[in-house]
C-alpha cells in the first residue's frame, strides 16, 4: 500500500469510528449498525476522502481548506468530530493520537 492510500484508509478510520461513537451514543444505536442518518454522512464521507484532489497536501478533510464538502454536511462532520474526538482517547488512543499527529505534523 502506498503512503496515499495509507492515509486515506487511515482518514476512513477515524472517521469511521468518530461517527460510531456520535451515533451511538446520541441516536442510541447499539454500536454495531449506524442509524440511517449516520450510515449516510459515513458514505457522503467515503465518496469525499476517495475523490479528493488533495490528499498528499492535506491533513484531514475536516481541517482542509478546499471545501468540498457541502456546508451542511460539514457542519455535521465537525460536530461529531467535536463530539468523538475527545472521547477516541479512550476508545482507541493509538488511533487518536495518530490523528492527532496527523493534524499537527501532515504526516
Ligand atoms: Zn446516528
């Protein structure tokens, strides 16, 4: 696997499991299925990482500056990732803080 495609697998990931956590714990889902909602941001998501332009320059699509995600989904995007992104620490700290280092260092 190239170093591209790590990242955006690794991008997936996160992301993935940041809208597990929000879905489980505010729609009440059982932490296994996402509901309907969720399920579709997550694929809205998958489509996004997979097309984007930027990858190599970028961070996160959350912290890129390019846009292409419509507003309203990326103010969904952010809320969740406001929510799960402390709470990851104690889910999964590596992949935490591999996010975290990620955003601060583009690695
Ligand atoms: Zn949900």
């Amino acid at each position: 696997m190239d170093k591209l495609q790590h990242k955006r697998a690794q991008e997936l990931k996160t992301v993935t499991e940041m809208i597990g956590i929000y879905c489980r714990d505010i729609h009440k889902t059982d932490g296994i299925n996402l509901c309907s909602e969720c399920q579709e941001l997550l694929d809205y998501v998958e489509k996004r990482v997979a097309a984007c332009p930027r990858m190599e320059e970028k961070t996160f699509c959350s912290a890129c500056n390019t846009h292409c995600f419509a507003p309203n989904r990326r103010e969904r995007i952010r809320m969740i990732m406001r929510y799960s992104g402390p709470k990851m620490i104690f889910h999964s700290p590596i992949l935490a803080l591999k996010h975290k280092l990620t955003e601060w260092f583009a690695i």
